[in-house]
C-alpha cells in the first residue's frame, strides 16, 4: 500500500504541467466557453483540437470567456503565433488585467509574458521570458495566480512576477483577440490546476 502511495505522488510530481490539472478545452468544440456579449463568434472556431481565432474585416476585437470561475490556479496553454501583428492576451478574472501575448498595440514591441494593467501598461515585463518566444512553433505559457499576485512563465523560462492592486478575488479567465489587428492565433491544451 506504502508502495502504491509512493508511485502515485511520484507520477503526479513527474507530470508535465502542460497535462496536468483539468482541461477547459474538450478539443472539439467551445462548450466550455462563452463569447463576449460584444463580441462576435465568428473570430473563434475549433479545428483539430485547436481553438483558432482570426479578426475579421472590420478587426472588431473579442473575447472568449470560460463558463467556469476560478480564485487561486496556475493556468497552462499553448498557443502559436499566426499571421499579422499578434496583440493577444489572457484575460485573469475580468476584462482588466491580463497576460500579454505579442506585440503590445501601444508600445509596439512583444511584451509576451508581462502583465497589462489599465492605468498603469505594462508594470513589469521579463526580456527572458520574450526571448523565449517561439515565433513560428508552439509555445507554453503557464500563469500561476495567488490572491493578487501574478507569475509567469514562457516556455519553462520564468517571466514576471507582480502584485495587482486591481486584482479581484473571482472570475472567468478570457481569450483575447485586440481590436484594430489584422491577425489569427492558436491555442490547445488549455488546463487549470487550482490552489484549494
């Protein structure tokens, strides 16, 4: 039994964080997912367990909501970069504070693992972290968030850490497709690891 105790902590310490947790994306369809009251659906649609997201004519923005609402997690997701000026972004808990992934619609530079927060940009932001971008394969960004404080990392590279003072307790994590971009981005196994 002591044996058996062992071998299981043992595979879920050895686990890659990429497959560990609950998955918030089925890979075939976007039933764990809402879209932005404001926004259309049309930007977001899944392919060979992929969510695909590509502007529209009018690059009118969007947002892709989870049903679900988290407190304290560490979030993993793979995303790659598509065609355009990448300005894309995991929303944390509300349409306020957010993970960057791009280049950075205001400062026009990739700012890829560094935190947005309105009224104050970019606070914080990991030149580590960006160097590690994969422009043309898969990239892993893992999102740990405990109370109001945020860390990252991009591709196992350690990104930021930051405390937000417009950080709330509870909400829904989003996918971001900024308005004003001509641009398409993936994103696959998508998994949440919450801190209970």
């Amino acid at each position: 039994m002591k044996f058996l105790s062992f071998l299981t902590a043992f595979v879920l310490l050895t686990q890659t964080p990429s497959l560990a947790g609950e998955s918030l994306f089925n890979g075939k369809n976007l039933d764990q997912w809402r879209v932005a009251s404001k926004s259309k659906a049309i930007h977001w649609t899944v392919k060979d367990g992929t969510i695909h997201c590509q502007s529209d004519p009018k690059k009118a923005g969007s947002l892709l909501w989870t049903k679900q609402e988290f407190t304290d997690f560490t979030l993993i997701l793979e995303y790659k970069l598509g065609k355009g000026t990448i300005d894309s972004g995991v929303m944390l808990k509300c349409p306020k504070d957010q993970i960057q992934i791009g280049i950075s619609g205001s400062l026009k530079r990739d700012l890829t693992a560094a935190p947005y927060i309105p009224g104050k940009g970019y606070p914080t932001e990991s030149k580590a972290a960006i160097a590690a971008v994969k422009p043309a394969g898969w990239n892993t960004l893992r999102i740990t968030v405990t109370g109001s404080t945020y860390k990252t990392w991009l591709n196992d590279v350690e990104g930021i850490t930051y405390t937000s003072e417009t950080a709330i307790a509870r909400g829904p994590l989003g996918l971001q497709l900024h308005a004003g971009k001509d641009m398409s981005i993936s994103f696959r196994n998508i998994r949440i690891i919450e801190n209970k």
